[in-house]
C-alpha cells in the first residue's frame, strides 16, 4: 500500500515539514481527480490543496495550545513504478511554529492527511534535520512514529514528538565532522592540491623543473600554495552558503576537474612558474562553491548557518592539514632523488587521465570505466600512502641523495 512519508526538520523556533502524499490515496480521501494527471494539478487546485491539508494538520502543545501550521510550495512528481504503473505524488512544504513560550521540541502531532477517509492508510513519520541534535540533511533520515488507525478504538491517535535538547556544541561538531568527510570523499578536490604541490619542493631552470630547492624553499611554498587554496575556497564557501554567489553545480564541477587538468600539466612542465600561489587561490574560488552548495541544502537559521559555516570550514581545513602532513615529507625526501622525476611525471599523467574522465561525466552527465576505476582506486588510498612512504625511503637509501639546505 503506498504509505504517506513526513519529514522533520527541527529548528529553534519552528518546525519545517515536508509531506510525500501518494496521488492515488488523496483522491480517495478528498474526492477531487488529482491522479488522473498530475500536470497542471498545483496551479487548478492550488488553493483548495493548502486549505485541505492546513485542515488536517494541527499540532499541539502540552498545554493544549494548537500551533500556527502554513502550507507553502506544492509540487508534483510522476514516475514509473513496475508494480503499480504511473505513481503520482505531491510534495507540499509546511511550516508549524508553536505559540510563544512553547517547546518546539515537545508536541502532540495531529495528522490525518488522506487517513481521515482511508483507513488503510499510514503516515510515516521521520526527523530529517535537527541541528542542534547533530542530525543533519545529509544523513538517513530517523523514524519517530505512525500514524495510522487504532482498529480496537476505531480513532486516529495524535503522534506524540518528544525530542531531547540539543546544544549549539554539537550542531557545531557534526558541521565540523561533515567538512572532513567531505574533503575525504572529495577525491577530485584532493587530487588537484596534492598535485599541484607535486612540483614544489623543485626549483625552475628555464622552462623544465630542475632540482630540489631545498627544505626552506619547500616548505615556504608548500605553505604558501595551501593558504591560498584555503582562503580562496573559504571566501566562496561563505559566500555561497549565504546565497551571495551561486552558480550551477555542472560547471563549478566540470571547472573543478579543469584545475585538476591545469595542475596536471604543470606538475609535467612549468606552465606557471613562480604563480603558483595565485593559481592555488584562484581554483580555490572554484572548489569553494561545491563545497558551498552542501551547507545551502541544510536551509538553516543565520546563528547556526554562521557556526555551520565556521564548524564546516575547519573539518575541512583538519582532513586537507592530516592528508598533507601525511604525504609531503615522502615527497620532499622522494625530490631529493634523481628518481623523482619519474614519480612526478607519473602522478601528473595519471592525475591528468583522471581529469579528462571527470571532464567527460560531468559534461556529458554518465559515468564512465575511468571514473569507476578512481572510486575504487581511492578506497585503497592509505595503502598508496604507504606505498609512497616505502618507496621514498627506498629510493633515497639507494641513491645519494641531495643536500638538504
């Protein structure tokens, strides 16, 4: 039987819903053809839908009290479905704010969208975003509740919503944990600092890269190419999770890709020797407004999209700081070896190929073998650390290497 879903997301001061109504069902209940054809439904019956359902939502508080409830945007999917045929649903956006003084979090939930007339039906009940709790968007979503026909009672009993209190600690934790799963699943973003920091330890000599430079000529540069990628993603991070810059998320991908290509060919042969750091900024702008388009879906209140914000820029500055403290002094031992410039010329070729596959799925939108051979190639990415770490270690007790200074 096709089930009704409402999805929770718990705020300070209110509460948003958001109503999955299979078609078939409220034509049952309500009487009017809105399953016939689900084009055009919102704007005939518009009106009337939001009247209907702001009827048969009530929210209560434990005082008795009834909460404010408003019906917002409608909308209608239609999809093809192997059991049934055509399944038709409406998505309707509801705001609940319970009266003043009353906790958002404790209330008797009244609802009985189609279940008023067919008694069949079940309302399945979730909490999709409670911030101040650590729940976020883009986890599954936690059941609280049915609602659904008492047959002893013959009534539709209330659902009882009792949330524990939360803290702005740990809403700021769970944006800071996000930020760091993010930048480790985020392998193109990874890719293309770490190659970009390929050639760094080198010195330039003419239009080829030339020996090492040395661990204070390295590290300077290293430090240099890392905080301008850092402030460059933040400013469009923060920018974007505000709604002040925003851009369609296929060209801020396929431009991501294209920094991962541009840094490729550098690391190959010095294209812009001694820019590095404004390139590393400049790319930076580009990443930032993916990792932007994260907090945007959250639709938080400003106090906690400002500590949002914060939490998520540092989880993302802590996972960046652990890869690149992580695989670095490997390659700065491994520049210090003639048999650095195999290892460079490799990881810029492969990082290269890499590009031009994401270049292709993002532009063309199907996945390809390439990009399926780097999802699984990354899962093993510890172990190509430590492959690294071996090799490095290998090579310089093989060879002479050069001076540190």
């Amino acid at each position: 039987m096709p089930n009704s879903v409402v999805l929770l997301n718990v705020h300070a001061n209110r509460i948003d819903a958001e109503l999955q109504i299979p078609l078939v069902e409220l034509q049952s209940a309500w009487g009017h053809a809105v399953n016939d054809s689900s084009a055009g439904l919102v704007e005939r019956l518009g009106p009337q839908l939001r009247a209907y359902l702001k009827t048969h939502i009530r929210p209560q508080s434990p005082d008795g009290q009834f909460w404010t409830v408003a019906v917002g945007a409608l909308t209608t999917h239609e999809s093809q479905n192997p059991i049934q045929g055509v399944y038709r649903e409406l998505t309707a956006q509801v705001q609940m704010i319970p009266p003043a003084g009353n906790d958002v979090r404790r209330f008797m939930f009244h609802y009985d969208v189609v279940l008023h007339q067919v008694m069949t039906h079940k309302i399945l009940v979730s909490v999709r975003q409670d911030w101040e709790r650590g729940q976020l968007a883009e986890s599954e979503p936690v059941q609280v509740g049915e609602i659904s026909l008492d047959i002893v009672n013959n009534r539709i009993l209330p659902l009882p919503i009792n949330r524990a209190s939360g803290s702005a600690w740990t809403g700021f934790m769970a944006m800071t944990q996000l930020g760091m799963q993010h930048i480790a699943e985020g392998t193109d973003h990874l890719l293309f600092l770490l190659v970009l920091l390929l050639p760094a330890p080198l010195l330039t000599t003419g239009q080829r890269w030339g020996r090492f430079g040395g661990v204070r000529y390295s590290l300077k540069r290293l430090l240099l190419i890392v905080t301008a990628f850092t402030l460059g993603h933040s400013i469009t991070l923060l920018l974007g999770s505000i709604g002040w810059v925003r851009l369609p998320s296929q060209p801020v991908e396929i431009l991501i890709a294209v920094s991962i290509l541009a840094s490729a060919l550098h690391a190959m042969r010095p294209i812009f020797p001694g820019r590095e750091t404004w390139v590393a900024a400049g790319f930076g702008l580009v990443h930032g407004l993916a990792f932007a388009g994260t907090l945007a879906t959250l639709q938080l209140d400003a106090g906690p999209m400002a500590l949002s914000i914060l939490g998520f820029n540092l989880g993302i500055e802590l996972m960046q700081l652990a890869v690149i403290v992580a695989v670095i002094p490997w390659l700065m031992l491994l520049s210090r070896t003639p048999a650095y410039t195999r290892v460079r010329l490799l990881g810029a070729c492969l990082a290269g190929l890499a590009a031009f596959a994401w270049i292709a799925e993002r532009v063309y939108g199907q996945s390809n073998s390439l990009t399926y051979c780097i999802e699984v190639v990354a899962n093993y990415a510890p172990y190509g650390l430590l492959v690294l770490a071996l090799l490095s270690v290998y090579l310089t007790w093989r060879a002479k290497p050069l001076p540190l200074a």
